[in-house]
C-alpha cells in the first residue's frame, strides 16, 4: 500500500465487484462479496469510516445496500457517474478530513489509476485484498475508545448541526448561541490516554507542533508532577462531539511551556480552542508564572499560528522551524457567552 | 477604499450579528475571537482583495475593523508595485 503510513480515517468503497459480486443495474438481487461485512463492521469499530464512491444510480444502489443492511455505515456516499477521483474528494470535503487519511477499494485497475493519478495522496486498493483489509497496518489504530467506538454516530450528529446551519438564516455567532454548547476542561485520567494518543496521531490541522505521543509518554506526563496534560470534551443540543482538545503544559517555576496544543477539526468553528488557550493562560498566570507555547509550522496548521497570534502571543525566537511565543497575561479575555465552561 | 471597506463589512456580517457594525468598531473587543472567523477573514482577505497575507501580517491590529482592513489593503499595495 502506497502513501504516508498514517492512519486511514475514511475508506470509501466501489461497489460493483467490491461490495458485492456483479453488476446492480444488471442483476438487483446481486449478493454481498463473503468478508465484506465484516470487515466494514469491524473497521467502523475500529472508528474507521466508510463511504462509497461509485457509478451506480443512486436510489437503486441505497435500495439494495439497505436491503444488505449495509446502509447505515456509509457516510456520504458517492453514487453518480462521475469521476471517482471527484467523489472521492467529495467524501474527504465533507468529513473535513486530508486526502492522506483517506484509502480507495475498487476491483478495477482504471478507477485506482484515475483516483491515484488526481489524488496521489490517497491509498488506492484492490477489491482482491478484501480478506486481508483487516490486517492492513494502515487500518489498525491503536486503540479502539470510546470515541472511536462512536465515531460514525458523532459525525451524523454533525451532519444533522452543518444542515441546521446552513439552513439557519442569521450570523454565525448567532447560531452558535443555540446550540447550548458546554465544554468541559479536565486533568487527563488514565481512561483518557488511549483516546490522548489517538488526537495526537489523528490530528494535522489544529494541531501547534505535529508531535505525537504515544500512551506510555502521555501517561508519564499525567503522573508528573512537572506537568499538566488536560483534555476537553464539548456536548450541544445535537450529542457530544466528544474527546476533541488536549494540551501539555510543562509547569515550570518561572515559565509555563505549553509543549502541545491540538483541538479535533470537527470543533474548528465553534471558537473552543481560544478558550482552552485563556484556561491555560489563567493557571499559568495564577500559579505566577509566564507562558511560552512552542510551535512549528505545517503546510496544514497556519489556523493555529492564527489562533497564537489572534491570542495575545507575541513571537520571541524563532529557529530550526520551531516558533516560540510568549503569552500577554495582563489581560485575558472572558469566555465567549454563548457556552459554558466547566474546568475541573 | 469604500469598495474594500463594504465588501469587508458584507463579509464580517456573515458572522457577526451586529448589523450595525461600525467600520472602526472592534471586532475583538466581544470576545469572538473565533479562530475560524479569523483564518476565514485572512482567507477573503487573499483571495477576495488580492492581498497575500504573510505570518508577520498575522496581527490583531490588521484585522481589527472594518477600517483596520482597508488600511492594511492599502497599506500592502503601496508596497507592492503593480505588475
């Protein structure tokens, strides 16, 4: 399998001669490929995503994978005929995912070419490697926590709020205000690490440094006395988003260092990460000391350069791609009124 | 100038509610620092008013009103000799 090794977020399928065996519009009685099920079911417990990208027609094709009780897994599926390269984008558009997170199963050498020829980035793979999909490294987080477990029903949920926000006739920040936001800010438990370690391997773009840490290290700066690793979660009216925020805090006498700051791309508009940032600025300020946050930028995380900047952080060195700021604590703003902030 | 200044102004009320916004009102004195807002203001300031954004420009100060905008605009094109 070509591409980066990180892990898949989103494997879209073909469907004729992938899902199941012969073509639909030639026979509608066709019959799932053996293994298929299971391994979608299997990966969406693993919080792998499925979507479908093929030339089908589309009520026809939802019909039968409802009928094969497959339905239900794929989120924004791709039934035209089109191109799949432009499906493909599509999906990754609508999940808010890289292109790198996403792999490509379909039985014919044309469609893999055509996606991997536009999308270079993408994972393309053959039908005939079903039985072993399961197996693919790529394909096999970590762990499988709660969050991913529920990963599927989180991003519906979201579907349901991006069509009630679009449809919602107003101002941005007007919308936000009903959606009864409460995020809640916590010392990471033990239980937290696996799903810790998880955003730090998952998230590229609201991300400050890119630095992954596995679940021996994080549970090494939970422990210590020397830091403050805390998590934040986020609920709406519409379900809870989850685990979506973590930040390492190295609390030093005189200077507080914040190693990593990283909040889940499906919170990116709901202006959380600012408040995670003023909560850091205030224990730092009430334990008497600075903050200086590290940062080294991507070709994909400018929002959080943004979002130091935008923040009080004034830039005092900058070497070898690592940036440093200092942090202004002589005045932090108040949380914004249209949520509530728990912080245990 | 008065181009700058309402396409700005039409762009901010897509997410800021106050409608009577002011073209030297602070945008961040409300506390909607939103940093999606903010990247969403940088992106239309590069892309609608042809102005790139360099990670120096990257300031509260430049993007603080509607004014604070146009004068960064013009500032950049002083700078820049038309091609």
């Amino acid at each position: 399998m070509s591409g980066t090794g990180k892990t898949v977020k989103c494997l879209v399928w073909d469907l004729d001669h992938t899902v199941w065996d012969g073509v639909l519009l030639e026979d509608g009685q066709v019959t799932l490929r053996p293994g298929v099920a299971d391994a979608i079911r299997t990966l969406d417990e693993r919080g792998i995503l499925h979507s479908i990208a093929s030339r089908n027609d589309h009520a026809a094709a939802m019909a039968r994978l409802e009928e094969l009780g497959l339905a239900e897994y794929f989120l924004h599926p791709q039934i035209n005929w089109g191109a799949k390269s432009a499906s493909v984008r599509s999906v990754a558009e609508a999940l808010n995912i890289g292109l790198d997170a996403v792999a490509f199963i379909d039985d014919q050498p044309f469609e893999r070419d055509e996606v991997a020829f536009e999308l270079p980035q993408v994972r393309c793979l053959d039908a005939a490697e079903l039985p072993a999909l399961t197996r693919m490294p790529e394909l096999m987080p970590r762990f499988a926590t709660e969050d991913s477990r529920r990963r599927r029903e989180m991003y519906r949920a979201d579907q349901v709020r991006k069509d009630a926000e679009e449809r919602f006739d107003g101002a941005q920040d007007e919308f936000l205000a009903r959606l009864d936001m409460r995020f809640e800010i916590a010392p990471a438990g033990e239980s937290d690490l696996q799903r810790a370690e998880e955003l730090t391997v998952r998230t590229n773009q609201l991300n400050t440094t890119g630095v992954t840490y596995s679940y021996e290290e994080l549970d090494a700066f939970r422990t210590s006395d020397r830091h403050l690793l805390l998590t934040a979660a986020l609920t709406d009216r519409y379900g809870p988003y989850g685990t979506i925020g973590l930040a390492l805090v190295e609390t030093g006498e005189e200077d507080w260092h914040l190693r990593l700051l990283l909040m889940s791309c499906r919170v990116m508009s709901r202006g959380v990460g600012t408040v995670l940032i003023n909560h850091v600025k205030r224990r730092a300020r009430d334990a008497g000391a600075r903050l200086i946050a590290d940062f080294v930028p991507t070709d994909r995380n400018r929002m959080m350069l943004v979002s130091f900047r935008f923040n009080g952080f004034e830039e005092i060195s900058r070497e070898d791609g690592l940036v440093r700021f200092a942090a202004d604590l002589s005045s932090i703003p108040p949380d914004p009124a249209y949520l509530d902030v728990l912080a245990g | 100038m008065d181009a700058i200044k309402s396409a700005t102004r039409e762009f901010i009320g897509k997410y800021v509610r106050n409608r009577e916004l002011a073209d030297s009102d602070d945008l961040f004195a409300s506390g909607f620092v939103n940093s999606l807002f903010v990247m969403q203001l940088v992106m239309f300031v590069e892309s609608e008013l042809a102005t790139p954004v360099a990670d120096e420009d990257l300031q509260m100060d430049n993007f603080r009103s509607v004014d604070a905008v146009a004068a960064f605009v013009a500032r950049k094109a002083a700078a820049t000799p038309a091609a």
